[in-house]
C-alpha cells in the first residue's frame, strides 16, 4: 500500500519537479549560483567601464587644452613646478 502511494502519478510528478528544479540551481553548466557570480562580475565591469570612459574624457579634455601655449604653461607650473629662468618659485602646503 505505501509504495502504490508513493509512486502515485502526482507524486511523481512532484518529484520529478523537485528534481529538476535542483538539477538546474546546483548541477547544470549554467546553474543559478554561477550566473549571479557572472551578473555581480559584469556590474563591477560596468561600473570600471563608466570610471574610464570618464577619465579618458577628463584626458582628452586637458590634452586639446595642451595644444594652447598659455594652458600648456599653466599645466607645467602646477603639476611639474616649473618656473622661469630668474624666477623663484614658493611652495605652499595646503594640508
């Protein structure tokens, strides 16, 4: 009697669901577990991608800004500290 139960037709089906259902969170090449892991990599990579598409615009802005003398001068006085033959030049630290 428990076994005619057991391997009733909604019980197989039940468990047949069940089964399937595992197979695809944990056993299948393209379970559930490791697309997460993929869509979490593919996030953090979107958000590098928006970090260099906006660094290479700041870039490219001061590098069309290098072609004007005047901004080329300014760009070596406070990044390089140069100065001019004769001039002195004082360092003020802000921290």
């Amino acid at each position: 009697m428990k076994i005619e139960r057991l391997l009733s037709n909604r019980n197989i089906i039940v468990i047949a669901t069940l089964a399937f259902v595992a197979w695809v969170l944990f056993f299948d090449r393209n379970n559930y577990l490791d697309s997460r892991e993929l869509d979490r990599k593919i996030r953090e990579m979107e958000t590098e991608k928006a970090f260099y598409v906006r660094k290479i615009r700041e870039d490219s802005a001061v590098i069309a800004g290098l072609r004007d003398s005047a901004f080329l001068e300014r760009f070596a006085r406070e990044n390089f500290r140069m100065h001019r033959p004769g001039e002195e030049l004082y360092l003020i630290d802000e921290n």
